[in-house]
C-alpha cells in the first residue's frame, strides 16, 4: 500500500524544520522511495498497470528548481517509457488549482516552481487533498484552460470528519 499523506498526518508546530515535522510519518510509513531513486520518503514514484504514479508531499520538503525533490522530477518524468506507461497520475497534498476562499493560493509557490515540469511530460491528471471538499477541473495549464494540460481533481473529504468546507 502505498499513501499520500497531509497536514492532519504531521505533528506541526510553527518553530519546527521540516525535517521534524515529519518524523512520525517517516517512521510509520516507508514509501518505496529509494527504488524511484529519490532520496527522501516524501516523494517518490512507481508504475502499476499501465500508469506512472509520482507522489509529492510538497510544502514539507523543498521543491524550487534547486532542489533534491525538482531534480528527482525532472529525472523521473525524463525516463518515463509512454509506451509501457501511457498515463501519469500526480498526487499532491494542496491543490494548485481550486476555488475554494479559505484555501486558495495555498499550493501557489509549488505551482510556479513545477507545473512547467509536468505539462511538458504531459501530465494527465493531479489529484490533491487538503480542502475538505471536492472538485475537478478541465485540462488547465498556467491558470488557463489547455487541452494539452492536465486535468486537476480535488478529492480533500475522503476520510475526514470535520465535515466539508463550503466556500
């Protein structure tokens, strides 16, 4: 079983480094991340039944373009075979796109740094959590709708018992 997780599955205080916020995931959950040749147990990525999955819990590790999580994408999507895996699913933790009030922008800076990366391996769809509603997008790149885009999918109240977020 492979997981995402999110802000609910950390121990946060504001003063702390990343590195401590995600201790207690990192020692419940060992993601297969050495094997996509990631160096961190916060992204990583693997192939089942015809689709190439990356997984990316952004905010908790850096991911600007001189980063050990950027160069780990750019090298993953780099040696994606579309023939043995013609579809490329992305999770992440906040949603780059949505229209909820409370939550919106919130994934902003990650957007900026990696959308690029993703459309122009074509990306298919990007599933996110964190708003604790649902919603999906048409193909969309660079807060315009693209048909060549990939196709964004909030699914944030799965699971979650403090009811949905309204706008």
């Amino acid at each position: 079983m492979e997981i995402t997780n999110g802000s609910s599955s950390l121990y946060w205080t504001p003063r702390q480094s990343s590195a401590v916020k995600v201790m207690a995931y990192n020692a419940r959950w060992h993601m297969p991340y050495e094997e996509s040749g990631s160096t961190s147990n916060l992204y990583y990525s693997f192939d089942v039944m015809g689709a190439h999955i990356i997984i990316m819990l952004e905010s908790y590790t850096e991911y600007d373009a001189n980063s050990e999580q950027y160069a780990w994408l750019q090298s993953d999507l780099s040696i994606i075979d579309r023939e043995k895996t013609p579809l490329i699913i992305v999770l992440l933790h906040a949603p780059w796109y949505n229209s909820n009030e409370a939550h919106k922008g919130e994934g902003e800076d990650m957007r900026q740094a990696m959308e690029d990366l993703l459309y122009k391996a074509s990306v298919d769809v990007i599933f996110s959590g964190h708003v604790h509603a649902c919603e999906r997008f048409t193909r969309v790149y660079s807060n315009k709708a693209d048909p060549c885009g990939p196709i964004y999918i909030t699914i944030g109240d799965g699971g979650n018992r403090e009811g949905l977020a309204l706008m």
